[in-house]
C-alpha cells in the first residue's frame, strides 16, 4: 500500500534541467499507469502534450492529468508529431495504427515508446528498428514486465543451475468474464482484425516473460499446437482467448550439455474474458497471473509476473531442500527503487537509451521481431489469419 501511494504522489521534482519532452499518440486509457504517473518521478521527463482527434475528449483528458497542450481535429497526430518542442512520442493507439505512427515520428527525428505489440507483423519491425537505427533514435517495444527486476531474479535462478535444466515452462494471464468490461471497451479496438485485435496479439506478456526467463529471447520458437476462443464479434479472425504450446532451445547458460539433451517445452494461456465455473458458469473464475518453471531440480513459480511492482512474490522449490520465498524490487547492485512499479523501469531504460546511458536492461530488435514471427505462427496454427500488414507505405529516410 505505501509503495502505491508513493506512485499516487510522488516527490516534487526539480525541473530546471533540461528535460526529454514526450507526446502522446491517443487519449489512451493505458497511458496514465504506463508514462504519466511514472513520468512524475523523473526527473529527466514531461509529458507535454497529447493529439487526440476528438477536441473535446483530447481537452478533457489533458485537463484531468494536467497535460499542458493538445492537438486535435483530422491531423492531430501528424501535428503533434511535427511539432520541434516534442522530443519522444508515446505511441499508445490501436495496434493497426502502430507501425504508420511510430514510422512517421522516427521521420520527425523523433524518439518512440510504442504500445505492445510493436506492430501488426514481424516484417514491420523490422522496418521500423531499422530507421531509428540508420537516423540515431530510440525505438522501443513497451512490454513493461520484463523491465522489472523480479523477472531478472527468476532468470538468475534459472541461469545459475542450481535446480538443472529447465524441462517445462506453463505461463498464464486471463481475466475473468465479470472484470473484463473493467478493462475492455464492449467495442474495443482489441477486438476489431482490421486494426490489429485480438488476445494473443494484445496480452503477450506470458509468451515475452517465458522467452526472457529462458534466455530463448532472441529465438523465435516452434508452435507445436495452439488453440483459439474465437471472439463473438469476429469468431474466424478475433481471438478471445488462445491456449499454445512450443518448443523452445536449451541455454548453454545453465545447461552445457543443452546440444545433447531434449528441447525443453512451454505453454501460455491468455483470455480476455474466462467465463466462470460450476452450473451455468454462476461462479467467477480468479486472475490467472502467473509463471511455473518447471526444472530438473525442482521448480519455481512466479506470483504476479504481468505487475510485479504492486506485489508479486518467487516461489523456488527444490526437489532436495527447503522452499524458499524471494522478492525483488531492485536490481542485485542496488539500481532502483521499491517504490518503482514495472512502468517506471520501463521509462528509465528508455530516458537511460535516449541519453546514451547503459540502461539495466534493453531488449534486442530481434527479441521484438521474433516475439511477433512467433505470435504470427500461433495464429497460423490455431486456424486464424495472422494479423495483416498496414497500408502505410513509408517514405524513404533522410
């Protein structure tokens, strides 16, 4: 509780230094926990103004969290984009517009934080990795959980050997039908194919954090089966939900014999609305919210892995030996602070890149662009069109 009020109310901050000035792409409703409240206890940032092509809605939203301008009508997004006082863009519009807007802020010679997933395809990722690197700019996929140094103590368990070779990884995020309205619009952007829906695509935290704790993040793995709940709007193309399962390569990190032993498996399950149990589906189901390592060893599991700065705790249990109980809300060599939640790292990294700082931890291109070849073969394999490119045809760089 005393580290969520320190986040409601941080510190005053001295702002006489020079500072990285973002815009935000959108009225989004993720935004306030993933850059505005973080925001506040950087120094080295403002969020400075929001586009938003409803003026009133824009002006109602820069009012209630205190944003100083807005841009509206038709082009807003391509004024706040051109504007010279904007230093990085926050692109947190739907997943279809990513690629088109994150492309065009790199061509303003702007930095960008893009909503996960980066884009609709692996093949735009790439693209758009590309131009930040030919033109010097940060360019960053906002999966905030694996920024939080919790996920880094599991993958430290993991490397150091002590439980043997990791033999099954079962990764889960759902939300139960009666809090999903809490989350989700009932005509929800995330639930329209034409502008990049669906559940696997929107809540791929479980498949990241399981690659990350694997060291396999810069692979992309083999989907051996996947199953979809085929949304009611869209039942062919939009996934409620999706249960997969893979294959992922051993580490010679904490396993040198890994060429000689079998692949190790995985499995995740995301849903956006589980329906409840008992007759007539009367009792709600919980959160599913958590990560099983399981290893020669013994096993670990992970409470809360998607938020871990609110709480979460580590649970490694050898097959010989004590369970023990762990937490990590800073790195090993002290970096952080207890009060930080997984957005805040997140936007530490990215001020760390933007200033040529060594940021604690910063993720490949091809972590992103695997991440997306490999949602694109659960699509596949569940019988549902990956999502489709944009028609956004960028121009060619400077």
């Amino acid at each position: 509780m005393g580290a969520a009020l320190c986040r409601n109310r941080p510190p005053p901050l001295d702002l006489s230094n020079p500072v990285l000035r973002f815009g935000i792409l959108g009225a989004a409703r993720v935004a306030p926990n993933a850059l505005i409240t973080p925001a506040k206890t950087h120094p080295d940032v403002v969020v400075a103004a929001v586009a938003c092509r409803d003026k009133d809605r824009g002006a109602q939203y820069a009012q209630k969290y205190k944003i100083p301008r807005t841009f509206s009508g038709p082009n807003a997004y391509q004024k706040l984009v051109d504007d010279p006082s904007i230093d990085a863009v926050y692109v947190a519009l739907p997943n279809g517009l990513h690629f088109e807007w994150a492309m065009r802020a790199l061509h303003a010679n702007k930095h960008v934080l893009v909503e996960k997933p980066m884009t609709n395809t692996a093949a735009e990722a790439e693209q758009l990795f590309a131009l930040a690197t030919k033109k010097g700019l940060v360019a960053l996929e906002a999966i905030h959980c694996i920024f939080h140094p919790a996920l880094h103590r599991v993958r430290d368990v993991v490397d150091s050997g002590e439980l043997g070779h990791v033999k099954n990884v079962v990764a889960n995020f759902a939300l139960p039908s009666v809090l999903s309205p809490l989350f989700f619009h009932r005509d929800d952007a995330r639930f329209h194919y034409d502008l990049g829906g669906g559940c696997m695509m929107d809540m791929g935290y479980p498949l990241a954090a399981l690659r990350f704790i694997t060291a396999a993040d810069t692979a992309a793995l083999t989907v051996t089966s996947a199953t979809a709940i085929g949304h009611k709007l869209d039942r062919a193309r939009i996934d409620r939900g999706m249960h997969a399962t893979y294959t992922l390569p051993l580490s010679p990190t904490w396993n040198p014999e890994a060429a000689t032993k079998a692949d190790a498996t995985a499995e995740t399950t995301v849903d956006f609305a589980m329906p409840g149990w008992g007759p007539f589906g009367l009792f709600p189901r919980m959160i599913k919210n958590e990560i099983t390592v399981f290893l020669e060893g013994g096993e670990i599991f992970v409470y809360n892995f998607v938020s871990p700065g609110m709480f979460h705790y580590i649970k490694v249990r050898p097959k010989c030996g004590r369970t023990r109980y762990e937490q990590a809300y800073k790195f090993k060599d002290g970096q952080g602070k207890r009060s930080w939640d997984s957005y805040r790292y997140q936007l530490e990294a990215f001020v760390d890149a933007v200033h040529g700082r060594e940021p604690a931890y910063w993720p490949k291109p091809v972590t992103v662009t695997t991440q997306l070849k490999t949602v694109e073969e659960v699509y596949t394999k569940a019988g549902m069109p990956p999502r489709s490119a944009s028609s956004y045809q960028p121009v060619a760089a400077a």
